[in-house]
C-alpha cells in the first residue's frame, strides 16, 4: 500500500469528496422518506381495503380503487416478460454460441442501439404505428391494447436482458463447453448441458431487472395502453387497461398538493418504488455472487 | 436424430428471433425517417406557435446544460472518493455502491413526483427550469459517477506512483496526473448523461414543464417546454393537433439523443484503442 503525504489543505477537498460520494445515499434516503410520508395518509383516507382490493378507479366521483391498475400494470409486465424473454435468451444464445466472431460486437451494439431510444419516441411509434397494425390485425375498435404496450415494452427491455445475459454466457468456461465436445456432444447439446445451466441466475437477474424496468415504464405505457380504468375481461391480452405509472401521470396534474387523490398517487409510487427497489437488491445479490464484482452497462 | 442435424435446425431456430430483434430496430428508424421530410430550416427555427419547434430545441438545450453542469461536479467528486481514496470494499463504498444502482432502478415517474413535492414545492422552487435540472441530475448522478468510476479504475497505478515520486499530495496527485488522463471516459459519461436526460419525459412533466407556454423561459424560475414535452403534449392532443409535427418533433429528439450515445461509443471505442498501458 502506497503512503500518501498527507496536507492540512486536503482535508476540506476530502470532505467535499466524501460529501458528493454520500449523494446518492442522501437522495435514496430522501426519496424513501418521502414516497411513505406522502402515500401513507392515503391508506387511513381511503382505506386499505378500498385501495388495494376496491374495483373501481374513479377519482373524480371520489372512488380510488386501485385494482384495476395494480391489475393492468401487471397484466401488462407479465405479457411482455413472456415475449421478451423467450426473445432475448434465444438472441442471447445466439450471439455468445453461434454468431462468427466478427459479427458479434455489431449484434450487440445493434441490441444496444434499442436502449438508447427515448421513451416518448417509442410510445410515439406505439401509439402511431404499433397500435393501428395490432388494431387491424385482431379487428379492434382502438389498438391500444395489453398487447401493444408489451410489444414496445419488449423492445425497450430487450437490451436489459440481451446484455447481461450474453455477459454471464461469455463467462462460461472454455474449458467446460470443451469437455463436453470431447465426449461427443453436439452444439445444443452443449448449450443445453453446459451453457444455460451456467449461466441460469444471471439470467435470472437479467429478468428481474427486466422487470423492474417495464413495471417503471411510464410515458411509452401511457400512450399504449389504452388507459381505461376498470377491471379487464374476456381475452385479457387485447383489453385496454390503465398502468399505475400511466394513471399517476394522468392524474397528477389535477390532485391537488396534500389532497386525497394526491396522497393515492403517491401510495401508487410508493409500491413501484418498493417493488423496483427490491428487485434491484435482488438482482444485485445474484450477479455480485455471479460476477464477483463486474459490473454490466447495462445496469444504469 | 444426430446431433449435426439437430444443431443445424437449431443454429436456425436462434436465427430467426436475432433477425426479429434486429428487425425492431430497422422498424423503428424506418418509422422516424418518415419524419425526414417535415425537418427544414424553417421548421427547427421559427417558433412552436408558427409550427417550428424553435423553443423546444432550445428548452431541451436549457435543461440538459443546467443538469450537466450541477451533476458533473458531484459525480466526479464522488468517483474520485470512491476509486481513489475510500479503502477498497469497506462498507461504506459498498453501501454506496448499493444506493446508486437502486437510484438507477427507481422509474423515473417516481423522481418526477418526488422532485415535484420536494423541489417544486417544499424548496418552493415552483414549476421552473431550475426544478427540471435538479429533479435531472437525481436521473443522470448515477450514469456520471459510474462513468467516472470506470474511467479512474483504468488508469494504471504507475501514473499516480510517478506523482507521487515527484512529491505531489493525494489530490495533486488525483487533480494533475489522474484526472487529466481519464477525461476521454467522463467525457462518454457525460455525453450519455445527456442522451439519457435529453429523452426523458416523465421526470419532467410536473417538475419543468407546463401546457401553456409564453416563449423561453427569461429565468431558470419560469417554466421551459423540451423536445420530449412537446412531442408528449402533441400526441396527446391527437388528432386534433398535426401527425407532421409530431414526425419532425420525434426525429429531432431521436436524431440528438442518437447523436450523443454514437459520438460516446466513438470516444470510448479510439481511446481503448488507443491508450493501452
């Protein structure tokens, strides 16, 4: 270890350092105190019964259940994580297995190429590309629909889970994937046997964070999903619905500051922010053990 | 089946969902260049009230100068603690190593409400300019200190031994031999702070921006409209407002927000290339 001569003149820049290092610690701890000192008085004004479990979403006429959008953000997730997934391992594989090696640095910047698209843009071809296809195809009255919304979704958490998949599949050891070629094993076999096995919890972690990004997503969301706040039927994935982010945007700008619709709001942020916050530690917890300190571009 | 014929049928049965994903891509720029014939001089320089987009470009401009010069100190302050003078993996750096990946996780929906109660209201700051950047530079302090982070940890341990040989202190150490040379990396960290607050929407519509608009803001206490609010005001208002706007309006912040992350990639991908230790 190098010793440093130490200046009287340095303390206040260490100071100052130690103070911008703490930042962000400040700002989490902020927001935490915030998030539940604004949404809490929702659960004695309304109830927690009528939030949580009450069916019907009508701020103007008093009535805050929010079931219809816990349900439809949901809904909304859950679809996306069934096309993106599937989607992002098989591309995944396909890039760290059988991609030549000079296309492979293209494949994944092309992927990357996704995340770098705004949101508003991509609720923009949504709304004006997306949603009139889907709205023909299945011959709908309006196409923002669950399944719009999950398609864009997909699109935007498909680098998510493209990068930090295809990271934990190059860590594999050579060595291994050799092994089993020696004793005759064919390249699925290899994938199959070898690959996803060991590499499955980073995988996993890529999903959780895949997760957390749709349940945030907001601007995109609204102009997809149809916003309509009442409880979805029939064939779920072609209803339109009223994602939690999408309503606290919606109804942000009439809530008056400390009033009932406004403390609702907040309750509504606070179990996104619960919920995000979790899976990030959750995520972190499997790739750290995973990784061992690497850390993936992916994640900010 | 033989295992050869088999991974042939498989090699396929991968490709197709790479070319699906690569066909999004190709499907989005394919849909903004639509927009290709709406941008013209006219269009980027008259006012939003004659059918240009003057005041967003500039809003954004507003809002993302203010975030950066507020979040770049900070972040680089912070790297700096944490790569070169916190002990490597105490906990302190762990937790707060912790905190800024949870930070990146939060949607941006929430820091737009929080920097709505905390900014705008309890600081009294309003719906302001000043506002937008604060509630930005929450969004953009992970990207800057991550960046930054990256950028020290690649400087080889020789350069601060030979300072310290020449009888420098720590911070003379860090402010004249390692910082100089790990500017090229919080440059890309910068430029992808940008991208990623130039885009953004969310945090920002209760926090900056509001529907009625009287021109530029004259102080950072008045409101700006951005790119990104505009476009949402705009299809939100659908049909009654022009799809043609709407086209030019995305293309444009497409086209700045794709600008920043290539000329990061640019930068990052010459000097790995380049400064080899």
């Amino acid at each position: 270890m190098v010793r440093w001569r130490v200046r009287i003149e340095d303390l206040p820049i260490k100071i100052m350092l130690l103070i911008s290092a703490s930042s962000s610690i400040i700002v989490l701890f902020l927001m935490t105190i915030f998030v539940l000192k604004e949404g809490l008085p929702a659960f004695w004004e309304v109830g927690l019964d009528e939030l949580l479990m009450g069916t019907r979403w009508a701020p103007y006429y008093g009535r805050y259940g929010a079931l219809p959008l816990i349900i439809g953000s949901v809904l909304i997730v859950m679809t996306t994580l069934m096309i993106s997934v599937p989607l992002g391992i098989s591309v995944s594989i396909y890039i760290s297995e059988w991609a030549p090696g000079w296309l492979k640095d293209p494949l994944k910047s092309m992927i990357e190429m996704l995340a770098a698209i705004p949101s508003i843009v991509y609720g923009f071809v949504g709304l004006m590309f997306i949603a009139p296809t889907i709205a023909e195809f299945f011959g709908l009255s309006s196409g923002q629909v669950v399944l719009t919304s999950a398609i864009v979704l997909t699109m935007m958490v498909l680098p998510t889970i493209v990068d930090i998949s295809t990271e934990v599949m190059f860590l594999v050891p050579k060595e291994w994937k050799e092994a089993a070629f020696a004793l005759g094993a064919g390249k699925w076999q290899v994938i199959e046997d070898v690959v996803l096995p060991t590499s499955k919890s980073g995988i996993v972690a890529a999903v959780i964070l895949a997760f957390g990004r749709a349940i945030g997503e907001t601007i995109a969301v609204l102009l997809t999903c149809g916003c309509v706040g009442a409880m979805p039927e029939g064939n779920v994935f072609l209803q339109p619905v009223y994602a939690i982010t999408a309503a606290i945007v919606v109804y942000m700008g009439e809530a008056e500051y400390g009033g009932t619709l406004y403390h609702v709001l907040y309750a509504l942020a606070a179990i996104l922010f619960m919920i995000t916050f979790v899976m990030n530690l959750l995520a972190d917890l499997i790739l750290r053990k995973m990784l061992g300190g690497v850390r993936s571009e992916a994640r900010i | 089946m033989r295992p050869e014929f088999k991974d042939k049928i498989m090699h396929v049965l991968f490709l197709v969902p790479t070319l699906i994903a690569a066909g999004m891509l190709v499907m989005m720029l394919a849909f903004m260049s639509e927009g290709i014939g709406q941008i013209s001089w006219r269009f980027l320089s008259s006012s939003i009230f004659e059918g240009g987009i003057f005041e967003p470009i500039m809003g954004t401009f507003f809002l993302f100068l203010g975030t950066v010069l507020i979040t770049m100190p900070i972040g680089i302050f912070a790297a700096i603690y944490l790569v070169e003078y916190a002990p490597r993996d105490s906990k302190f750096v762990r937790i707060v190593d912790q905190a800024i990946n949870n930070l990146a996780g939060v949607p941006s929906i929430v820091i737009g409400l929080f920097g709505y109660t905390f900014f705008c209201k309890i600081l009294g700051l309003g719906i302001s300019l000043v506002a937008g950047w604060l509630t930005l530079t929450l969004m953009m302090l992970p990207i800057m200190i991550r960046g930054t982070e990256e950028a020290l940890r690649m400087i080889p341990q020789s350069f601060r031994e030979a300072a310290m040989a020449l009888g420098a202190t720590k911070w003379e150490t860090v402010r004249d031999a390692v910082l100089p040379a790990a500017m090229p990396g919080i440059l890309t960290s910068i430029l992808l702070g940008v991208a990623r607050v130039a885009g953004e929407t969310a945090a920002i519509i209760f926090t900056a921006s509001v529907l009625t608009m009287k021109g530029l803001p004259r102080t950072p206490l008045e409101p700006v409209t951005s790119l990104t609010f505009y476009l949402f005001v705009l299809l939100v208002a659908i049909p009654k407002t022009s799809y043609k706007v709407a086209f030019g309006v995305a293309l444009v912040l497409f086209g700045i927000v794709f600008l920043f992350s290539a000329i990061a990639t640019v930068i990052r991908m010459y000097y790995r290339r380049k400064w080899k230790w």
